[in-house]
C-alpha cells in the first residue's frame, strides 16, 4: 500500500446542512498535502474525521490502512497532531509537557528522553526546556506544539493552520521543519496562506462547500489557470490616456491602471498581434504576461465574497 490516507465518500451532516458531501481522496506516503478552502469550507470538519475527534455520517477513512470508524486507537497510536489553537498545558514545563505527551503513548523513559532532547534542539527550545509556556512567545509556543507532536515519531502528522497569527521569522522557521519532516513522514496540511501551501506542498486540493473544486501541484493549478491571457503593458512616457483606448478595443476584455502600467485581460493569445498593431500599438514599450498567483487561482474558484 503507498497511500497514507484514504477517504471513501465521506459525507457529514448537521440536520440539512452538509459540512462534507461524499468526498473521496487518496494521499501518498511521504507527500506533504495541504488542503485549502474559506472558512467553512469543510477542511476542520475532514481533520476531526481522520483524526478520530468526529465520526463521518456517512462513508469510511483509512490511515495506514486503519479505520477511522472500527480501529481508532490504532489510527491515534499512528498519527501526530498540531491543532489550531495551542492547546499547551500551562502548569507543566516544556520538557515536561513533551514527557508527559510520550507517557500517554506508552514510550518508555530511555526511548523518550533522547527523543525530547533532539526535539528541543530542532527547534530551539533546549535553553527554555524547564520553563512554562505562558512565558513563551506564539513562535515558541507553536514549535512546542509541533515538537509534542512528533514525540512518538508518528507516521502521519496533521497541521491544522499551523502558522496563524505568527511572525514572518517564526513562519519561516516552521516551515524549515515542515520540509525535513517529508523525508520520514506523511504531511497533511491546512491553511489560509497561499505563500506557505506553494513553498511546502507536493500536492494541493482547493475545496469549498464541502466538495474538492481543483487538485494537483501548485505550478499545476497555476498553469491550468494561465489561459485567463493577462498581461501588463507598459507605455513610453506618461501613462495617461491609454485606458479609455484599451477598453475599447475588440481584443481586450479588461483594463486595470496600477501605477505606470496597465493589466489587461484579452480575449486570447491571438489578441496579441491586434493589440500592437493598434493605434497605442507604437507607444508600447513593454508587454509580459501575467503568472497567475495560487491565490488567483484560489479567489477564481472560491469566489472574492468575505465568509464568516
């Protein structure tokens, strides 16, 4: 078997909401998946069922080939998790809030404390190990969170926005663990930056409503959303002018001025050549095309409306 995670039509129902509508995917070992949506999209929902904190309405998952529905503790024995929130226990130390994490996992002191040692290395917190967490910055309470996580070396670890509400430096530094984690173990990822889901994923699913909307690479939904033909003109001298010009050509479909240049959207590539044998056509003096961003491809599948 080289699939680490299997869902099978999983549906889940609140009465005549549905939060997940017969979702199915198959998650190889060794990849680092990132699964993103706006709020309510279903992603929390899909964690809480692999992780065993909620049973589906319908359909099965499998980690490592346990179901979640008739072999949970053998999926909980197998699988890390970083939640949301940070969910330290404040009366403990940070040495002892990893101990305490490894006893509950049935390890053993002389497995466990070289373990720990080595996790408070990686990331950075040895010099603060007999310290409590409230004394902690988000950035070491995170990687606290992280390194508990991966105490009992589980096989499948799930990052549930692992960097919200952290610094840039702080980000950064989790995300260096997160790509040497790949090596050993299954990744699965959720989160509302695009930056991080393009710097970390092997593989990215965009859902929405419960339902996947697009799946594949990052340079992969990215190119299969490059035929929007978007391109930035820059003009010889002042910008000024040009915009009523553009709007009124048949081969152009949109005009946006940012600063000195305009973004236009035509109607294909075959618009190129109409567009400089135009009346602006001379007074042209750069045109690129425009890369679409994950998070274009994002906003042009989920929508640009605010949720709450």
């Amino acid at each position: 078997m080289t699939q680490a995670i299997t869902l099978q039509e999983i549906s889940k129902t609140y009465g005549s909401f549905t939060a997940v509508d017969r979702f199915s995917l198959e998650v190889e070992r060794g990849t680092v998946f990132g699964l993103l949506g706006p709020n309510g999209a279903g992603k929390t929902t899909l964690i809480k069922i692999l992780t065993t904190l909620m049973r589906p309405s319908a359909g099965d998952a499998f980690v490592e080939g346990f179901s979640v529905l008739s072999a949970g503790k053998d999926v909980r024995r197998l699988i890390g998790v970083v939640p949301q929130e940070n969910n330290l226990d404040r009366y403990l130390t940070a040495r002892e809030n990893l101990t305490l994490h490894a006893r509950l996992h049935g390890m053993r002191p002389a497995a466990y404390n070289p373990r720990i040692d080595e996790l408070l290395e990686m990331t950075g917190l040895t010099s603060r190990q007999l310290e409590f967490p409230d004394t902690f910055s988000g950035g070491m309470q995170r990687r606290l969170v992280v390194a508990r996580a991966l105490v009992h070396a589980p096989r499948v670890l799930f990052l549930d926005e692992p960097t919200t509400g952290l610094d840039p430096q702080s980000r950064r530094a989790l995300w260096e663990h997160i790509r040497g984690l790949r090596r050993n173990m299954t990744v699965f990822l959720t989160t509302h930056y695009m930056d991080e889901a393009d710097a970390l994923c092997d593989r990215i699913m965009i859902m929405d409503g419960g339902v996947s909307l697009a799946d594949g690479s990052a340079a992969e939904l990215k190119d299969a959303f490059s035929r929007a033909h978007t391109y930035e003109v820059e003009f010889r001298g002042e910008a000024v002018g040009y915009g009523e010009i553009l709007a009124a050509l048949p081969c152009v479909r949109s005009v946006e001025k940012e600063g000195a240049t305009y973004r236009l959207t035509l109607s294909g590539e075959d618009a190129l050549k109409p567009l400089i044998n135009s009346a602006v056509g001379a007074d042209i003096r750069r045109i690129c095309l425009v890369e679409p961003s994950l998070e274009d491809v994002f906003i042009a599948l989920t929508g640009e409306k605010v949720r709450e």
